[in-house]
C-alpha cells in the first residue's frame, strides 16, 4: 500500500470479500506481524524485488525453452502480442 502512495499510482484499497481465510490474507497476516516483530521487513523485502527484477526476467525468458515474446504496449515478457495486464488497462480505460 504504501509503495502505491509513494509511487503515486491511482488504486482503491478496499479489501477484497473473498480475503478471510485466503492465502493471501494468511500472507498478508504474516507480513505485518513479521513487521511489527522486525521493522522494515516489507520494505526490504520490496527494495530486493526493485533489485533483482532485471534478473528475474532474465531467469523466466531462460526457463520459457522457446523464444519469447514481448508485449507491443509495455514491452515485458508476454505470451502474447499483448499482454495481459495492457489488455485489462486498455478494457478498464
């Protein structure tokens, strides 16, 4: 959440009626004890994602086996022409 604010990135924060019991929300669960425990945990563990993305790309492409493709609008891997996430912005839009 924070990460979007600082970012700017316009996102509604309600909360999902399908997060109790979800893993997700175990995670989640976890994370902010984890961060009451052990302060900055979620910042870290955010700062290591920015750090590592560019490799992890790298890592997925190499996984694929078959040359990948990459999305006409963002330009991330994708499997197709374009990707998932431009193809919902652009119905969203």
């Amino acid at each position: 959440r924070l990460y979007t604010i600082v970012k700017g990135f316009d996102v509604g924060f309600d909360e999902c009626p399908y997060a109790k019991g979800s893993f997700r929300g175990e995670i989640g669960t976890m994370l902010n004890k984890l961060e009451s425990d052990v302060g900055g945990v979620k910042s870290s563990i955010i700062k290591y994602y920015l750090e590592t993305q560019d490799s992890l790309k790298q890592k997925f492409i190499e996984e694929q086996g078959t040359k990948v493709t990459y999305c006409e609008i963002c330009g991330e891997p994708s499997q197709k022409k374009i990707c998932n996430t431009c193809n919902l912005i652009k119905e969203i839009k």
